[in-house]
C-alpha cells in the first residue's frame, strides 16, 4: 500500500465519500446473535440502532472479557480452521453509534506498474467470521465471530451437531480442485459436504441446527 498523497492520480478522486446506508432488513434484536451475523450482508455496512447488533457484540465482549479459554474445549478440543470456502468468508461491518459512515480511498501498484483504487469503510467496526472443528468428532463444528485477530470472540459458540449420512461423490466442485463427498442430516435434512481426503470433515451448508432447519422448512 502507498501513501494516498504521493499518488498523482490522486485530484481526480474524492478522498472521501460519505454514504447514506439504508436501515437493515434484519432483525438486530433476533436472540441468536452469531445466526443473526451469519444472515447479515458482508457488502454494506449495517446500520446503527439502539440495542441492535453493535450493542450486542459490545456487550457480549465486555461479558467475557476475562475469559481467556475457548469455550467447551475441554469437551470439544476445538481447532481453528481457516477459511477457504466461499461461503466462509464473511466479514460484517457495524457502524459507530453517532458516526456517519464514509469511505476512504487507497491506492495501490498492480505488476504492470500502474495504480488502482478502492474505498474502504471508516468509522465502522469489522468482525469477521471464524470457523472451527472439533478434535474429538470432525463432524462436529463450532461458528463465531470476532475481531480482526481473534483475541476477542461471540461466546458460545454456535455448535453445530448433525447426524449424518453420505449421499454420493463428485469429483469437482466449485473452487475446489479435489474431489469432495455430499452429505445429507437424516434428521433435519440439512446438506453439507467434506473433502474425500478428510472424509468425516463435514461442512453444513447452512450454520442452523436441527431444530432451525425444521422451524425453516416448516415456514418455507
């Protein structure tokens, strides 16, 4: 990254743009805060509201702010994963309380040597999506959310524990170069897939438990 004066396309860009966002179409106060971070969009970021999810993370960081241990993990032996999988990459921006949200831009050289652009969030507080697996059964997994280090986490984690069934292998699948296996929970029905290398890594296709999958489908 360069220093956004010493780029000599610089006059032809506003250094700032302010944005007007629209109010959310999500129900902040939905009592499942990580499920309700998980619908939340990763494009723009959401708007405050007194109560709504920025006061929620703050609150639920300041309530766990001593606990150094990831939760259940005598239990679960957790293992952060990193995230590859397109449906993975989630990072949610909360506006301040009392700050208009703007966008800054930077500048940066691509191979050729020339400059591109783009604008980034201020005035907003990023979480991002983690993602683990437990030691003890791989079909087991566990979502959060979290500062840009990790160093402050959504406690509980969402725990996800599915009773599944292998369907059939592929051999390709999206952004994925390996073959992969396709599962099915015989109890809810929720879908998810693993790599047939690490059979039993399962990936749900949706962070719901058994019993949000059958309220959904029986909404649906």
């Amino acid at each position: 990254m360069i220093n956004d004066w010493d780029n000599p396309l610089l006059p032809y860009y506003p250094k700032y743009k302010n944005v007007t966002l629209p109010p959310s179409t999500i129900n902040q106060t939905k009592k499942d805060l990580i499920g309700l971070l998980m619908e939340a969009p990763s494009i723009t970021p959401i708007n405050y509201i007194s109560d709504g999810i920025y006061d929620r993370v703050l609150t639920n960081f300041t309530e766990h702010a001593k606990e150094l241990n990831i939760p259940d993990h005598d239990q679960y032996d957790w293992n952060r994963v990193p995230v590859n999988d397109l449906y993975l990459k989630k990072t949610i921006y909360l506006q301040k309380p009392n700050k208009e949200i703007r966008q800054k831009i930077k500048f940066f050289r691509i191979k050729d040597g020339s400059f591109k652009s783009k604008y980034n969030w201020i005035n907003v507080v990023k979480l991002s999506l983690y993602f683990y697996r437990s030691g003890t059964d791989p079909k087991i997994v566990a979502y959060t959310f979290g500062d840009r280090y990790g160093d402050r986490l959504i406690k509980p984690f969402k725990i996800l524990k599915h009773d599944w069934e292998k369907i059939k292998s592929q051999f390709s699948r999206v952004g994925i170069s390996h073959s992969y296996i396709d599962w099915e929970c015989k109890i809810c029905g929720l879908r998810g897939y693993s790599n047939s290398e690490s059979e039993l890594a399962i990936i749900p296709s949706n962070a719901l438990t058994c019993d949000e999958v059958k309220i959904r489908n029986i909404i649906i």
